[in-house]
C-alpha cells in the first residue's frame, strides 16, 4: 500500500543509464565516456541505446567519427546535470556537517610541555566537539604543507609577527633542597662551585636561551665555575632533573612560572633578565576558514594575558 504523498519513480531510468549519457554528452564521444567509466565502448553504446528506447526518443545524431546531442538530448542533458550538481552539494553538506572538528597547533616541546598541555584542558572542556592535534616540535613545520592551523612561533621580538602571547625572560632555578640544605646552599653564583649546571646540547632550532651564556651576559655575571655539567637532547629533561634536586637549570619564562609559584623550582639568585625573545601566533590560510581554530587562538591570547607576569623577579 502505498502512502499518499510518496513520489513514484519507476518511471525513471536506472542510474547507470544517466552516467553513462551524462558522460557521453559532456565528451560527444562513447569512447571518451567508455575511458572515463571504466567500460567498454560497446557497453556505454549499448546503454544509451537502452535509455533511448525507455524515453521514446533519439538523443544522440549518430555522425561519421563524431555525436551530437538532439534537441531532446540537449534537454535531458541538462535536467541530468542539474540534479547531479544537486545531489553533489547536499552530499558535500550532508559530509560537512558530520565531518571531525579539528584544530591543528604546532610548537616547540618546552612550549607544549609546560605551558600549553597544562592548560590544554580548558580549551577542550569548553568545546568538547573540537579534536586537537598537537605538533611539538623544534622544527619550522610549514603550515600549509603540514595542513597546521595555528603555530606557535619563539623568535626575537624584532622579528616577530602575529599577535604575541608573551616576551621570555630567563633565570636560573634548582629545588628548593639546593638552597636550604647540605654544605654548600645556593646563595650567590659564586655558589655554583659546589653544584651542577644542567644544560642542553644546542642545535637547528634549539631557543639559545635555555644555555647558560646568555643569562650570564645579560646580568653581567662573571664566567661561574661549576662542579661539573650534565648536558641533555631536550630541555624537558634538564628542567625535570632540576625537579628532582640533580643541579641548577636555566629557568624560561613565563614556561616555568607556575614551578615557581607551587614550589617545585625556586630561585636562588631572585634576578630575571629579558632575552629579547618572544612567542608569536601565525595563523595559515585554511584557519580563517575555520570557527575552531580562531577559538583557539582567542583562548591562547586570554590565557596568556591571565598568565601575565612581571618581567623580572
């Protein structure tokens, strides 16, 4: 039994049929239409000939080495590619609306570490729908080839670009056993004598400002003598064995800002000093096209803004 207001269509041809015309009628060529359907010549020949014999009427002028629409083909024709294109754009808006939520974000691995991880948390709570990709790296990622979104840029301030999320300034740091306990407590970097300076090797792409040179030209300290230096790949790890009470890390911040305020780090000296450094928001083309990404970047701005620290200590 049927219902009352639905549409009947035995009266149409199978769809196959309309492939194969549409595809003849755009090229003029069975040949053609054969290539691009993966058939036969004599397939496609065949299947217009059936939907000619459905619809009663001749729709192609069949030539020597050449095809051409009748007038009855010519209307077909275009009645086919209207609803072709109709049935593209509601499957292509059926697909976007179903389609995943992501947010791609590039930048280098203390950056995520200790301060965009931590905070991560907040971006996702507050839009659960959104899957964010997270690219730590010390390589320049190009964000189009790498379809990114949003990169975190660290560069000299004369060089930045984008809106910027904070300038960096450095200080050494330990665990607060380094300072209150044992022989030898740090108080001064004449102090350093008796304790171990944990660096990085440097690199294509390592911040010069987790080294311990800068620091000191900056606050116009003396060559320090160490007891001895444990130099690591990463600046994650240099800063964890300062956690753990293995020696004295060059301090980046405002990345290891929330170590100082729980008390993990402390710093002995009690004196930052700016590098000229900052991190940068780049965004690429295809992040203007997308709501989730501008969320994105809107949240970096305001919690680096309620992160906002004095530039020295």
């Amino acid at each position: 039994m049927r219902m009352e207001n639905a549409k009947d269509l035995s009266g149409l041809p199978p769809l196959e049929l309309l492939r194969s015309f549409e595809a003849a009628a755009r090229t003029l060529s069975f040949t053609m239409a054969a290539t691009e359907l993966s058939l036969t010549q004599s397939a496609v020949s065949r299947q217009i000939q059936q939907l000619e014999a459905s619809v009663g009427v001749l729709l192609f002028e069949r030539r020597h080495r050449a095809l051409a629409l009748t007038e009855a083909g010519g209307v077909l024709q275009r009645a086919v590619v209207d609803s072709l294109d109709r049935l593209r754009d509601a499957t292509a808006h059926l697909r976007a609306a179903t389609a995943l939520r992501q947010v791609a974000i590039t930048s280098t691995p203390g950056f995520a570490s200790f301060w965009l991880i931590p905070r991560l948390a907040r971006f996702t709570a507050a839009h659960p729908a959104v899957d964010v990709r997270v690219s730590a790296t010390l390589d320049v990622l190009a964000l189009e080839r790498h379809r990114i979104d949003v990169a975190i840029r660290f560069v000299p301030t004369s060089r930045g670009t984008g809106p910027a999320l904070f300038e960096e300034a450095v200080l050494p740091l330990c665990a607060p056993a380094l300072m209150e306990e044992g022989p030898h407590p740090l108080r001064t970097p004449a102090d350093l004598v008796h304790h171990t300076l944990l660096t990085i090797d440097s690199h294509t792409g390592m911040a010069p400002t987790a080294e311990w040179e800068p620091w000191q030209k900056i606050m116009k300290v003396p060559e320090v003598r160490t007891k001895n230096t444990v130099r690591f790949t990463l600046y994650t790890d240099a800063v964890n064995a300062a956690i753990a009470g293995q020696g004295v890390v060059i301090g980046r911040l405002p990345l290891l800002q929330e170590m100082l305020r729980n008390g993990r780090l402390v710093a002995p000296f009690g004196h930052s000093a700016s590098t000229q450094r900052g991190y940068y928001i780049e965004t690429s083309r295809r992040a203007a096209a997308n709501p989730d990404a501008q969320d994105l970047v809107r949240w970096l701005r305001a919690e680096a803004e309620a992160a906002r620290i004095p530039d020295a200590t």
